[in-house]
C-alpha cells in the first residue's frame, strides 16, 4: 500500500538507500490508525440535505390515482327549506380535512395516502345546528419513487396529496347538490398553504 507524505522532501527521503520503510512517520498516515470521526453537520447543512432529498422526489413522483372509497351523504329534514330562504344570512360551510394511511411500496415505487374531508353546512345564526353534512375518503396514488427518501416521500404525498384530492371533493360536492335538488350549498373555499385550518367560511350567494 502506498505512504502517504507530507511534502516532497519525505518523498525524497523514502526513495533514499537505507531508510527503512517500516520506520515511523508523524506524518503520515498508518493503514490501521483509527478514522476520526467527521465534524458535526451544521444546521444549515442538514436543511440542505433535507431539501435536496425532497427535491429529488418532487421530480420523481408521477400522480398515478385519484379514486374515492367512500362517502356519506346528510341532509337534515328541513334543510331544503331553509337554504332557500336564506336572504341577507349566510350559511357557513364548515371544512375539516385529515391526511392518513401513509404507505410506500418502495420495490414497485408507489406511494399513497388517504385523504378524509368533511363538509357541514348550517346557517350562520345556528352554527352548532348542520344543515348538511358530507363525509368523503379518497385515496391518492404515485408512482415513480423507487430508491427514494422514505421521510421525504411521505412528507411530499401528504401535503401535494391533499391538494390533488381537494378539486375532486369539490367537484363531488357539486354533484351531490344537483341531486339534491339543487340545494343551494355555499361556494367551498379554496384551500391556501399559509393556513391550513380545518375549518372555513363561505357565504352562500343570495337569490336573485
């Protein structure tokens, strides 16, 4: 195994007749001396590697599927009714979400999570009193995360999921209205990552 020096004037003496090979050298390094352990990484180090990874399965990830698995429809006896009566009052929709179920298949590359939304509609002099209310689950695939960080991969499916499922609840709630007579159902608000509260506010728009 090659000796490893210091300068060229070591270099120099080692190629020079009677000087023993083996003979101890400060400055080098011995082939069985202890590794010393690396510096600690900063803080600012390990974000950047935290980012870097994320990253990497930002341009990996593939949307696969977005399905529904289940929902549930409730509307109270005179919820027609008061909807349609409601003038100058609003009606507030009430929005809750809750991200579960997180699994990675990391051989096939595919990961997914469940995604449950909750809608209650109740006029806003009787907030406690739900007018509607509509539970829905979906689950929401990707694809193309083989070899990935599994903390980043989760961290991506969970809050890029949510926003990728949120349209289809809407758009199930719209429908859900039509068949209800078209039951006047406020405008669901646009879900903002500043401030993901579980709970929104929409006015419902008045007759014409």
């Amino acid at each position: 195994m090659p000796r490893r020096v210091s300068s060229l004037g070591r270099l120099e003496n080692l190629d020079k007749p009677g000087t023993p090979a083996d003979q101890p050298d400060d400055h080098a390094i011995k082939p069985d001396a202890p590794v010393k352990p690396k510096a600690r990484q900063t803080k600012q180090e390990i974000a950047l590697t935290a980012v870097e990874r994320y990253n990497r399965v930002v341009a990996a990830a593939d949307l696969d599927t977005i399905r529904i698995v289940a929902a549930e429809f409730r509307a109270a006896p005179a919820a027609h009714e008061t909807l349609a009566t409601l003038d100058g009052e609003a009606a507030i929709a009430h929005v809750s979400h809750h991200v579960h179920d997180f699994t990675l298949d990391t051989e096939g590359g595919i990961g997914a999570c469940g995604i449950s939304f909750q809608l209650r509609v109740s006029a806003e002099n009787a907030k406690d009193d739900d007018l509607i209310r509509v539970n829905c689950d979906f689950e929401v695939l990707y694809r193309g995360l083989e070899g990935q960080d599994v903390y980043s991969v989760q961290r991506y499916i969970q809050r890029v999921g949510l926003y990728a499922a949120y349209p289809y609840f809407r758009a199930h709630i719209g429908h859900l209205a039509f068949l209800a007579d078209v039951i006047r159902i406020p405008v669901l608000p646009v879900l903002k990552e500043t401030s993901l509260s579980r709970r929104s506010r929409a006015q419902a728009p008045r007759r014409a």
